[in-house]
C-alpha cells in the first residue's frame, strides 16, 4: 500500500526517473485513462483502443495502459485489475476516494513512462481511431503535442452559449488564449509531460496549464461522440465551479476589477452628497427618497460582498496550496 505523499517526497528527493528504454528502432507510448464509475465503459474502450493500436504496434510502437480509478464507487476498480491480469501492458493506480479527475490526470502523468503519452476519456467519447495521425504529428519533432477541438454538434443552446462565453471570458482575463473545444484529449512529447509536471500547484487547471507552458501544438478536430454507457458526471453546476477554479488558477483581475468597482463607487458616492448639499443650501428642500435611498445601500452592500467573496476565493486558494497537502492517495497500484 502507498500513498501519493511518498511519491512527492521521493520526487522532491531526486530527480524523476527516466523512462524504460524503448524496443529497438520503437518507442513507448502511454495511454492514460482517468476513470470515475465506468465499470461498464472500460471493456469498450480496452476493445476498441486495442483494434487501433494494432497498427501501431505493427510500426515497432510499444504500447502501455495506465488506468486511474479516482475512488468510483461502481466495479470500476475490479474491471480494470482482472483486465491487467490479463494484459501486462495495463498498469493502474486506485485512489482511496475520489480525489477528481485533475487529480486523476495528473497522476496518471506521474505514472506514465513513455516517450509520448496520451490521455483519453474511458467513455469513447475521446475517438481512440485519432491517435496514429497525432502520434504521427508529434513524433517527427515538428509538434510538441497534438491536441483536439470538438464540435459541439449535439450540445444544447444554453450549454454551447455558456461554454463560449466561459472561454471568451478566461483568454481575457487570463491574457492567453484557451481554445473554444479544446480538451484534455490530447497526445504529447516526454518534454511536455515533464513541463506538466514540473507545475506543482494543488489548485489545477489544465486547460489553462496546457496553454501556459507553450509549446508547439497541432489541432485535430473531430465530432462530438456520445457515451458509450452511462451519464456524463458533469453537471452545469459542476462545470461553472470549474471555470470559476480556472479563472482564479490563472487570473489575478478580479481583484483589479473589485477594486476598480469599489473606487467608481466611492467617486459616485462623493458626488451624491455634493449635489444633495447643493440642492439643500440653494433650494432649501427637505431631503427625500427613502425607497431610494435603501436601494442603494443594498446594492452598495451586495457589491461589497461579491468583492470580499472574490478576495475570499484567492485566499482559500492560497490557504489550500500553503497547506501543501498531496493530490491524492493511493490505495492501491501496480
């Protein structure tokens, strides 16, 4: 049994090590799979990857799985011991609960040996039929990782207006540019992996951790699939916390703008009682407008709030990244 607190302190410790080296005139590729309830999703995609990996395998590519179980609470676990049992290239990493799936990413990267790693969704709805083009796009060193973009054919009006909005918003505030469809399927270089994890901060977003170290990315597009089997586990709510974490992970202008709110308010304030002075001396009317006068206070106070809750949010962050505590545990590996 171990936990990722001994794999941290060993990485702190000394350098990672390098990865095995590759059969001659081949190279190793890593398949991660972060999965959260997909007992019944896995075989699918194990079927399937397989088929594809065929053709690589013919082309002197080796290939190796590395499952991440973050806590699901269905057979997922089992599913994937008994299919390593039977396939040596499967490795896997079970977490002691459900941690979410930065977590799981990020360990399925720390996990990984390969000379390329690829990361897809065990729900099919990451087509494993791309990976020899990006695994072509990246080899011959032009690219440092090929990425994909989705279309959002089947996406209701509310969700695609939210999503577009929530991209828009975050390569303004942020000053770097997330790509509307982008996703965490992608395939990438060792260098990029260990840029990756180079960034030890406990507050992830890699969408925007993809974007922030560079490098060179070609763009693969591909249709919006449906789930194998099962529902989505992101709801709209779900998604709206993650964009707020990926706001605050890589912006620090709300605060700028909380604080511009905050001197426009004053200013207006000053104003206000300069004319109702004025109107008093020169026109000697009683002053008036209590309905008025209570709607501003409200609204002065809900504003108020909203920028102690953004200054709130940074400072959870920080207490959560100076509490150093690890990603996650790990009940069991192999």
């Amino acid at each position: 049994m171990s936990t990722s607190v001994g794999i941290q302190r060993q990485n702190r410790a000394s350098p990672t090590p390098p990865p095995p080296p590759p059969p001659e005139g081949g190279v190793l590729l890593s398949i991660v799979v972060p999965c959260y309830n997909e007992a019944e999703n896995i075989p699918l995609f194990y079927a399937k990857s397989c088929e594809v990996l065929k053709v690589l395998e013919g082309q002197g590519v080796s290939v190796e799985f590395v499952f991440i179980d973050d806590g699901s609470k269905d057979e997922t676990a089992k599913v994937i011991q008994e299919l390593s049992e039977k396939d040596e290239r499967i490795r896997y990493a079970i977490f002691s609960r459900n941690f979410g799936k930065e977590a799981a990413m990020l360990a399925g990267l720390q996990a990984a040996k390969g000379d390329f790693t690829a990361m897809l969704d065990a729900d099919l709805q990451h087509p494993p039929s791309l990976l020899p083009a990006m695994l072509e796009a990246v080899k011959n060193g032009e690219y440092d990782c090929a990425g994909t973009i989705r279309t959002r054919t089947g996406d209701s009006k509310i969700r695609t207006f939210f999503s577009r909005a929530f991209y828009r918003l975050i390569s303004k505030l942020s000053n770097m540019e997330i790509i509307d469809g982008a996703g965490d399927f992608r395939l990438m270089s060792r260098q990029y992996v260990d840029a990756i994890l180079s960034l030890s901060e406990r507050n992830r977003f890699s969408k925007g951790i993809f974007q922030w170290i560079g490098f060179r990315t070609k763009w693969f597009y591909y249709e919006n699939q449906q789930r194998a089997s099962g529902d989505s586990k992101w709801s709209f709510w779900k998604l709206f916390i993650y964009s707020l974490d990926g706001i605050i992970a890589f912006s620090s202008k709300l605060l700028a703008i909380a604080s511009a709110i905050g001197i426009i308010l004053f200013i207006l304030s000053i104003c206000a009682v300069i004319f109702i002075v004025v109107r008093k001396l020169i026109f000697g009317d009683p002053i008036q407008g209590w309905a008025s006068t209570i709607c501003v206070i409200l609204f002065c106070a809900g504003v108020q709030l909203l920028t102690t809750g953004v200054l709130g949010e940074y400072l959870a962050k920080t207490y959560n990244e100076v509490k150093r505590r690890p990603h996650f545990v790990i009940r069991k590996q192999k």
